[in-house]
C-alpha cells in the first residue's frame, strides 16, 4: 500500500525500531481493499457502540418513568377521598407501571445484547478478515445491529403509545363505568380472568369479540368448530379464527403471572384450526404468557398472541381487537406497536440480509476518504501486532508452566548416593522455573493490558488517533516492545537454565552408576559394618580406605601420646591429611565440640597438616559445626561417611577440595 507522505493521517512514529520494522513490513504487503475491509469493520465497531448508548438511554428514561409511575400509584392509594375517579387513577397506574416495568425489563436485555455485540466485534480486534463481522453473512455479530436498531424504534413508539394510552385510560374507564353491559365490565383485574372456568373464558372472549364490532361464524360442515375455537369476522376486516386456552389462577398470587407459559403445539393446532376453517388469520388467547419457542414459532406463521397483559387492557377496554391484530409496522411515522409482552413485537422479525445493513461511513460523518479508511487500516494493523506479542508472551508462559509442573512432579525416589545432590539440583530448578513463571505471567498481563487498550478505542472517529501532529501522542503499542525485547531475554535464560540442570543430572546419573557398581565391590563398607567395629577398628577402617584413595598412610591408628592424630596420610601432590577418628557404637550420637578444639591445637602445630578431619560414624553437635566451620575443619559424619566408605566416592570430593591434580594445576 503506498502512502501520501503529505495526508493528513500517517502511520504513527513509534520509539521501538522493532514496532517501525513490523508496521512497515504489514504496509508493505497491504492493498487498498485491506483498508477498505478494515474501515468497515471499523465503521460496525462505532454502529454498534451508538446502538448500545442509545439503548442505555432508552433504559434510563423507562427508568424515569417507572419511577414516576411508581410515586403517582402510591400517592392516589393512599388519598382520603376514594371515588370511582380515584379507584380509577389508582388501577391506571398500575398498569402502566407494570407494563412500563414489562419494557424496562426488555430495554435492559437488548441493552445488554447491544453491548456484547459491540465487545464481540472488538474481541476481533487484530484478527485477519474482519470485514467478514460486518457483510452479514455466516451469522456474524454484524447481521444483529439492524435487528437491535428495528427493536429500539419499536420500543421508543411503544412508551409513547403507553404514556398516550394513559392519558385516555382514565376517561374510557369511567364511561366503561358509567354503563355497564355484559360479563366483561364485572372483570376489572387479572385474578378475575383468572377465575375463570373454560366455558366462562370463552364466552368473555365472544363478548369481547362482540363488543368491538365482530361477528360470530356459525358451525357448518365445510368449517367444523371445537369448543375452543372461533370464527369472527367484520365489514371491511378479516376472517378471524381465535383459539382461547386458559390456565387458571398462578400457583403464587404474588407472582402476578403464570409460571407456566403456552407452548409450541399448542399454536400449532391453532394454525391448524385457522387452515381447517379457512380464515384469513389465527389468533391465539390466553390468561398465560408465552415460551420463546412459541414466540418464534408465531413470528414464522403469522400468528397473533394476546397474552396475559394484552387480554386485561382488552377487557377494560383500553385497547380493542383492530389494534391487537393491527400489523406493526415501525418505519411508519403513524403506526406504533402495541403495549404487550405476551405479542410478538415486529422488531423481533427474522432480519433480511440483503435489506439496509448499514453504512460503513456514516461514524465518519459521510466521509469515505482515503484517511478514514488508512486509519482503521493502521489501527487494525496495530491491534494485530499487539495480539501477536500477547500471544508470543503467553506461548512463553505456558512452556515455563509446563517446565514447571514437570519438575514439580518430580521425586528423588529411594535413598541413593546421588539422591541428596539430586534433590538440591531439582529443588534450584524449581526456584528458578517459578521465578520464571511469575515473571512470564506478569509480562503477559502487561501484553493484554495493551490490547485491551486498543480494544477501548475501537467505536471512536481513528482519524483523530493518527493525524500529523507536531506532538503525535505515545501509542499504546509500545509495551508490545518492552515486552518482546524481555521475551528474547527470557527465552535465553530458561533455555540455559534447562541446559544447565541437564547437564547436571547427567552428571549425576554417572556418579550413581559408578557408585552402585562399587557398592557391589568387596571393597565398599556399610555403616552397619562400621557400628560393629571397635575404636581401633575403626581407625584401621579410615586408613585402609584412605589408602584405597591413592593416600600413603604414615600412621594406621592412634594409642597413648597420638596427641590427637589417630590416622596420618600424605596426598600424592604432598599435603598431609590428619584425621581424629571417633568411633559411636551406644548411647551418645553426636561428637562435641571439645575434640574440635583440641584437634586443632594439635594437627598443624605438631603434625603439619594440611588438611584437618574430624571423623565419625555419628553426627557432630551444633556447636561443633560451627566451630568446625570457623577453624576450617573438615567433617566426616554418617552421611559423609556412608558416602566415602559405602559408596567409593573419593575423599576430595567427600570433602569439596581439590584434588591432586587440581591442586597441582593451580
């Protein structure tokens, strides 16, 4: 896509080299019908996002109203003077705050509905082909605006009809009042209709059908009746086959409806009935409401409800059956759509793709330009990159997480030579892989973050985000940068942690092989062996092993005047080792700190050592270690020992000092 250096919107200058690099590579390969596509999808971003307002302040004034309604019903109930006129006012406002709370339940679903439309359309934010979310087509979020916008001018003429219907209600009322005729001026309520046999609902409704100018259709054998049907007509109007079902009072009076609802198949024997008799149209009555299914299957055959709400303005005679059966057709200026929740509205109709979707410029004032179409492509564009380091950071945080569950699951097994080494490498792994983790999860935050903030701007005029300015405002992409220049990083760490710990391991894995190859040898020792051993023994043991190391042994044992130096070996590079054996077979395990003391009085002063051990087959007390450790005395304990006696391996490394050709290297 070639770009006017000279347009009033450009492509954003970005601090991160990386971010230029990216925008100018996607640049390169665009066409102008990407920017065509992506304005589009720009423009059913901001449609939807004006739907949802407008549907929230449509919610707001039902609000109003519902208030308002709510205080007038309150304050003529609780009036000193109750005549006719005042019992009047007070059953006009109940109906209408119960049917104007009916709308605000409905305002507040498509409000709903209008604002997951819009955060569906912008969770698409970044992803390829987005102007397949605005064609209409394969069920996309586009095809549910026109029906929402249809729905929204359906309910604004509704509330106007109701607060319109509410002026006249009290004067019909009070005529209705004044002369009386007939079953249907005696039900003034819902619990009336209710109480209602069969037989008595079905003749109310004949009434009614009577009252409004209709004529009943006698049985015949080419239009059978059944006890539940009617056939009425009217000069001038259509043949009319009412279907009447009742259900009784509800289960809870203070429900105020029926929990059961009129289902499918029962509408269906009433389309039925209408074919049979031939009518023009089929109506369907009842002191119920009615189930989605029934609803839409209404909406498919043509066929009108009158539900719970619409019966009781009927029989008051707040609306008649011309309007109830009335089409309702809400792009006429002098139609409105009836007040009931039980009928089938116009707006819920099934949406005709081919019809007026909408138009993919008019957020942008009728502006089609060049510039309204490189802003949505490079805002596009931008959420695509920021979706694209999301997921690079999150990939990174699931493979540390996997790393992680790997070694954490992970078990030394049974007691080794390796098992305590293994145990400390297994356990630095998990410290650095949960660190890793920690720091992957935050980073992948901070990648949403950014997109979520681009995801905030979509529904708004673009052309503002990107037009030449001498102070362009920092984007929001450059935290995808930060983020991929800590990913590289990141990367390179926990590979060479990995490789780090492998190597390790491996290490380990030959030292277990080499040590259990000992321990089948004759000259491995176990501890069990050494607890049987006398003192002196033991001192010859600690020798003969030191000799199997390659020591030359000077002294095998102590006695009287050893002066603390039971065993005496020189190193091949020349270093005398001095050992102070104390063998433990019964009560006391520990050796104190006492013999570290006079160990190191004697072992350099008078026997020249090099290197000092203290040597036992049980363990050294608290005190002792520490003084050990301040006097550089090396400690052979049971652990060490078993290591060293056991297990083959050699002193140097039983001990962590270097060997002879270490030593001789340094």
């Amino acid at each position: 896509m070639k770009i006017d250096r000279n347009a009033d919107v450009l492509p954003p200058r970005y601090a991160a080299k990386s971010l230029r690099k990216v925008m100018g590579s996607y640049l390169a390969q665009a066409s102008q019908t990407d920017a065509r596509q992506a304005h589009e999808w720009a423009a059913g971003c901001a449609t939807a996002n004006r739907l949802r307002a407008a549907w929230e302040e449509h919610q707001s004034a039902l609000e109003r109203e519902v208030r308002e309604a709510g205080l007038r019903a309150r304050t003529a109930q609780t009036s000193l003077l109750r005549d006719a006129v005042t019992e009047a006012s007070i059953s006009a406002a109940r109906r209408l705050l119960e049917l104007l709370q009916s709308e605000l339940r409905e305002a507040k679903q498509a409000a709903q509905e209008s604002g997951e439309i819009f955060s569906e359309m912008t969770r698409f934010l970044g992803r390829h082909r987005n102007a397949a979310f605005i064609s209409g087509r394969n069920g996309t979020p586009a095809e549910l605006l026109p029906p929402l916008r249809r729905q929204l001018d359906a309910a604004r003429s509704r509330l106007g009809r109701l607060l319109k219907n509410d002026r006249e209600a009290l004067h019909r009322i009070i005529l209705h009042k004044s002369s009386p005729k007939g079953a249907a001026s005696t039900i003034s309520t819902k619990a009336g209709i209710d109480l209602l046999t069969e037989e008595s609902f079905r003749c109310l409704i004949e009434e009614l059908v009577q009252r409004d100018g209709y004529t009943r259709h006698g049985e015949s054998e080419q239009t059978p009746l059944t006890g539940e049907d009617l056939l009425v007509s009217a000069s001038g109007r259509m043949t009319l086959a009412l279907c009447c079902q009742t259900f009784g009072p509800p289960e809870d009076p203070n429900a105020g409806q029926h929990r059961t609802c009129v289902s499918a198949p029962a509408l269906i024997r009433a389309h039925r009935a209408a074919s049979q008799l031939q009518a023009e149209l089929a109506v369907f009555v009842t002191n119920a409401s009615f189930s989605a299914t029934a609803q839409r299957y209404a909406r498919e055959q043509g066929i009108v409800l009158i539900g719970r709400e619409a019966l009781t303005d009927w029989v008051l005679s707040l609306i008649q059956l011309p309007d109830l059966i009335a089409p309702c057709d809400v792009s006429a200026d002098d139609t409105a759509t009836r007040p009931d929740s039980g009928a089938v509205p116009a707006p819920y109709r099934a949406f005709d793709a081919g019809g007026d979707v909408m138009d993919a410029g008019a957020y942008l004032d009728g502006d089609t330009a060049d510039d309204a179409s490189l802003a949505s492509f490079l805002f596009a564009l931008e959420g695509l990159i920021a979706r694209e380091g999301y997921h690079a950071l999150d990939r990174h945080r699931q493979a540390v997480q996997h790393e992680y569950g790997e070694i954490a699951n992970l078990s030394t097994g049974p007691e080794s030579p390796t098992s305590g080494a293994l145990w400390e490498a297994h356990r630095r792994l998990r410290e650095a892989l949960a660190n890793a983790l920690a720091a992957a999860r935050e980073a992948t935050d901070r990648a949403g973050n950014v997109w979520r903030a681009l995801r905030d701007e979509c529904g708004t005029d673009l052309r503002q985000r990107y037009r030449r300015s001498a102070d362009p405002v920092p984007s929001e992409l450059e935290g995808t940068a930060e983020g991929w220049r800590w990913l590289s990083h990141a990367q390179q760490q926990l590979s060479e942690t990995l490789a780090g710990h492998r190597e390790e391991t491996h290490g380990l894995a030959l030292l277990e092989i080499r040590c259990q190859a000992f321990l089948k040898s004759p000259e491995s020792i176990g501890l069990d062996t050494i607890l049987r051993l006398s003192p002196v023994q033991f001192e010859r043991t600690v020798a003969r092993i030191a000799r199997r190391d390659g020591l030359t042994v000077t002294r095998e044992h102590g006695g009287a005047g050893d002066l603390g130096a039971d065993v005496i070996a020189v190193m091949a590079d020349g270093r005398t080792v001095v050992f102070q054996c104390k063998h433990i077979s019964t009560g006391r395990r520990s050796v104190g700190s006492r013999v570290i003391q006079n160990l190191n009085g004697t072992a350099q002063d008078i026997h020249g050592a090099d290197i000092v051990v203290a040597a036992t087959n049980g363990g050294f007390s608290k005190d002792a270690r520490a003084l050990a450790t301040r006097l550089g005395i090396h400690l052979i304990d049971e652990h060490r020992l078993q290591r060293w006696a056991t297990w083959g391996e050699p002193l140097t490394t039983v001990l962590g000092i270097a060997d002879s050709s270490e030593a001789t290297a340094s």
